[in-house]
C-alpha cells in the first residue's frame, strides 16, 4: 500500500483511491482494507475527511472558494498575525485533549521535520505536523478556522511565487522547536505548549524575512556584477 501511494499508482488528484478499488488492486478484504487505513491515518500517512475521502497530505479547506478574494489581498504578515492568535490556542487545547495514539503519531510527525533533507521535505513535514496539533485539538470549528488560514495561504499569489530556501541551519533550528513543542504537548503542559508555538512563529516569521532579504540582496549584488 505505502509503495503504490509512493508511486502515485493509488492515487487520483492527491487522493486515494476508493476503498473498493484499493481492496481489489492488493486482493483483500474490505474489512481488511480498512484496517490498513486505519494503521495508515495511525501513523500519519494519509488524513481522512468525512465526505472529502482520503488523502496524502492534511485535505483542503471545505468551500475554499469563498477565499480567493482575500488571498488577492493578503500578504505573509497578515498571515503570520492570525497564525500568531490561533496556532498557540490550538496547541494549548492539543496539550489537554490529545489521546496516547495521538501523540505517538504526533511524534513520528515531528520527526519527519527533524529527518527532512531540503526546504521542500521540511516544508510537506511541516504542514502535516501543524494541521495533525489542530486536529488534536478536537474542536471542529477552530479546525476549521485553521483550514481557512491554509486555504488563504495556497490561494495568495505571494505563495506561488515565492521561492523561500531555508538554510541548514535554519531547518535544524526550526525542527528543533518542533521537538520542544511536541515535548509541551506530551507533557500536558498546555501553557508551555502555547508559549513554545509563539515562540516558534516568530522564529518562522524572522526567518522567513530573512532569507527572503538574503535572496533580493544576492539577485541585486548579481545584477550589479552583471
């Protein structure tokens, strides 16, 4: 199954296919086809939406639509503002409600953004540790307030063109207030949780500036030696 998702064999438009057709490609069961989606979404492979079906990365917002006005208009500030006042609550509430599963699959989550080679893994791993601490939250409508923050995000024409490479080090350094924050969480310690993801924002948001200073600076000195 992991192979076949790999390949994209079992997957259409980011998503797997229907559990019939899976179970009759790996010759199995239904019932067994489901115990093998449930060990995926387990572990962090893939999400399930109810009425959306299943999908490799975290799905998208429900009605996105409505979205694409205030993404022509929004830039990475007004983002990082909102993610600012949400994200902390969020893994604040993750902290009180989250099961032993959960964590265990958060776990394995926040270590894929410590195993990440370059700014394009990071960047899977990062998303899918973030939403996985919104869903541990179990409040479907800040969920949802989080999803349009993502849809915003996809939407803004400043996300397509950006071009942001991290640094080495800056990927280590953020993957490592992905461990502290995990560490918060486990520890049901939702103020310290709250603190950590603040603090990691503003990190994201420093170093977001950063290099993206670095890159206008390096293209103008290029020009210049042109």
């Amino acid at each position: 199954m992991r192979a076949g998702i790999e390949t994209g064999d079992f997957l259409k438009n980011g998503k797997l296919l229907p559990e019939r057709a899976l179970a009759e490609a790996l010759n199995v069961t239904r019932a067994r086809m489901r115990r093998i989606l449930d060990q995926l979404e387990e572990d962090g492979t893939v999400f399930r939406r109810h009425g959306q079906g299943t999908f490799v990365s975290p799905p998208p917002a429900v009605g996105a639509s409505p979205f694409r006005a205030v993404a022509a208009k929004v830039m990475p500030r007004d983002v990082m503002e909102v993610r600012l006042e949400i994200e902390p609550a969020l893994a604040a509430l993750a902290a009180q409600r989250a099961s032993t599963k959960e964590l265990r699959t958060l776990e394995q989550l926040m270590q894929a953004t410590l195993d990440a080679a370059d700014t394009q893994a990071y960047g899977v791993a990062d998303d899918v540790f973030h939403y996985k601490i919104a869903e541990l939250a179990h409040n479907p409508l800040f969920l949802t307030v989080y999803d349009s923050i993502r849809a915003v995000r996809k939407q803004s024409e400043w996300t397509r063109q950006r071009a942001t490479q991290y640094s080495a080090s800056t990927l280590v350094r953020l993957g490592e207030q992905h461990e502290q924050l995990f560490s918060t969480i486990a520890a049901r310690d939702s103020q310290g949780a709250a603190e950590v993801m603040q603090s990691h924002l503003l990190s994201v948001s420093n170093a977001m500036l950063r290099e993206r200073t670095y890159g206008l600076t390096q293209h103008l000195t290029d020009l210049h030696s042109d």
